[in-house]
C-alpha cells in the first residue's frame, strides 16, 4: 500500500500527473539571407555543367580620331566581349521517416522535416554565393589596376590585402569596428569603378553585429533614412547612396586571412572579423532553375516526397523526403580568352572588413 497522501506528504502525486504536449510547434531560428536576391541569375536548360555569361567591354576613347572632310578613318573600332563560366555542382539532401514514427508521433513529423530541410537548403546555397564572392577577390589588387575592393575600416589600404588584414587584426574591437569613413569608401569605390546601381542604390549586405555599431554611432542615426520602404528586404538603414541589409551568414574571420570561422555564440572571440558585401549590380552570377529535374530555386527549393510503396519498399515502411539542386555561383568578372581578366575589368563588388563591439 502506497504512502499516506496528505497536502503536506504528496510523494505520489508525480507517478499521477498527465504532462500535456502542445502540438504547436515553436519557431525555430532563422537565417536572413538575402544574397541570391541581387545576382544576375542565368536560365539554364539542364544541358551542360556550366552557365557562360557575356560582357561588352568597357567605354574608351582609344580608337576615337578626328576626321577629316572627306578622309576616311583607318583606326577601326573593336567591340571586345569577355566572358565568365559559372560552374554548377549537385547539392541535396536526404531523410527517411518510418511509418511507425508518423503513427505515433504527436507531430506532422513529414512536415516538419519538409520545412526544416528547406531552409537547410537556402542557408546552403546562400553560403555558395557567399564563399564565391570571398575567394573571388586577389590578394594584390593589381589584377585591377589601382582599384581597392577589399577594404578594411581603420586601415589605409596599401593595395596587399593580406598586409591590411594583419594590421585590421591587431586593432581593438573600438578601433576596428565599421565607420561612416570606411562605408563612404565603399561606395565611392564603386562609383569610381563606374558600377552601376542596383535599382538606384548600392546594396550593403551587412551582419547584425556590424549594425549593432551602426546604431550607435551618432554619425549613422543622423544621417541615414530609417524608413526605406519594401523594395529591399531586411533592409535597416540607407545612406550615401547604399541600403544598408541585414543578413545573418556572414564571412567571418579569426586570425587567418580568408579562413572561414564561425561566429561561436557560447565562446565569443573579441578579435573576430565580420565581412560586409557591398554590391553592384550584376555582381555575381546564379543559375535561374524552375522545378525540373536539375533542381530548383534557392528562394523555394523542390523537395521530393516519396510516400508509395515499390519495389525497394514493398511494405510502404519508410517515406523519404529530399531535396537536390543544381547550384553555383561566381563573381562575374569577366576574361577575355577564359583566364586573362578582360582590360578595364573590374568587381562589381567590395568586401569590407571590421570588427564589431558586441559581446
């Protein structure tokens, strides 16, 4: 016989409570990744491993002459037309569930793997254009000219990017976090580069934590637009001609110059990098994919359901749900014969390093 169960002695209350489950799934988190959203995407027919996109070269006065009355020019004009192969690979992924396992799970297990692999695609594909645009830029600059696209806020650029990530390294978080200076640097290198705009603006691509300094800084909130409508999703902030996006996969870097190292939310790193993308229209190039058997869109990957039985599966155990894409990315900066950078070719991107303050 069980003990004496009084107000004061309820040892066997436990053994006799109904735990109640809600069957409302809480939100998980989630990404804002909005890259996808600003390159050229290119249709693709599932023929070949790669998309070609073409350029015009650049304006020049090199073969404009004065004429004179009834002489005809000898020095021709020539339209170069560079180009740039995006090379594009099979990303997918699998899951199998059990019938058991929808029997008796109090959730729509098939749902909720359904939504969950689909943002694992979008955060897959995002970090390729992501990755892409990173390893796209040199080293040394000269490959452009005089042309600075990896910028470093607190750091006068020398033309070596790995000497200016050393010295952006060795600064303080205070010293090396992002300024109007550093931003303004950014968009007057585009201009000067002649990229044209994204819908009238450049489009700052920027982490959460570089905006965490953004929104202190007296200099920002007196001079940027708050309000700056829908036509930019995510977007926070604009100013000197740029619409400043918040987005949540950033490049990051510890001490090593273009090493990847994720942001660790339980050990925070004080010296870590955050990488901002500043972008100009046509700037990197996608693949537009439709729902045919090469894959999808990255805004709304294709997943595929199985739920009858076969040959495989004659006793309709397991349903599998996937998802698979035909995927790639690459700064479109164009060459002239597949491998020399076509003349007066430039990025139509920056990448802008600083550190952030927040802990």
């Amino acid at each position: 016989m069980g003990a004496l169960v009084t107000t004061s002695n309820p040892t066997d209350f436990a053994g006799r409570l109904q735990t109640y489950f809600n069957p409302k799934l809480l939100k998980s988190l989630q990404d804002e990744l909005h890259l996808a959203e600003y390159g050229l995407k290119g249709k693709y027919p599932s023929n070949g491993t790669s998309i070609r996109f073409f350029r015009p070269r650049t304006a020049s006065r090199a073969s404009v002459v004065t004429v004179s009355e009834g002489t005809t020019p000898t020095n021709l004009t020539e339209v170069a037309v560079g180009y740039i192969d995006v090379a594009l690979t099979q990303r997918g992924a699998l899951a199998k569930i059990t019938d058991i396992v929808q029997a008796v799970d109090l959730l729509n297990t098939v749902q909720t793997y359904v939504a969950t692999m689909g943002a694992d695609a979008a955060l897959d594909l995002d970090t390729i254009i992501r990755n892409a645009l990173v390893t796209g830029l040199n080293d040394s600059d000269a490959t452009y000219g005089t042309a600075y696209f990896e910028r470093f806020s607190g750091v006068t650029n020398t033309g070596d990017s790995s000497d200016d990530f050393t010295t952006h390294l060795a600064l303080t978080r205070a010293n090396g976090k992002i300024t109007r200076a550093s931003h303004i640097g950014c968009v007057t290198q585009l201009k000067a580069a002649k990229v044209p705009m994204i819908n009238g603006r450049y489009v700052a691509v920027t982490p959460a934590e570089v905006i965490h300094d953004m929104r202190q800084d007296t200099t920002w909130v007196a001079g940027a637009v708050q309000d700056v409508g829908t036509l930019w999703k995510r977007a926070q902030m604009m100013l000197d001609g740029c619409v400043i996006v918040e987005a949540t996969n950033p490049w990051v870097e510890d001490d090593t110059y273009k090493s990847y190292d994720a942001v660790d939310s339980t050990s925070p790193k004080n010296g870590l990098v955050f990488s901002s993308l500043y972008l100009g229209k046509d700037a990197f190039g996608v693949p537009e994919l439709s729902n045919n058997k090469a894959g999808s869109s990255p805004y709304g990957p294709k997943m595929i359901l199985l739920t009858a039985p076969d040959k495989a599966d004659p006793l309709n155990l397991v349903v599998t749900v996937g998802w698979k894409a035909y995927y790639g990315a690459a700064p479109l900066i164009v060459t002239s014969d597949g491998s020399t950078v076509a003349t007066g070719e430039v990025p139509r991107y920056i990448q802008l390093r600083s550190k952030s303050t927040f802990v």
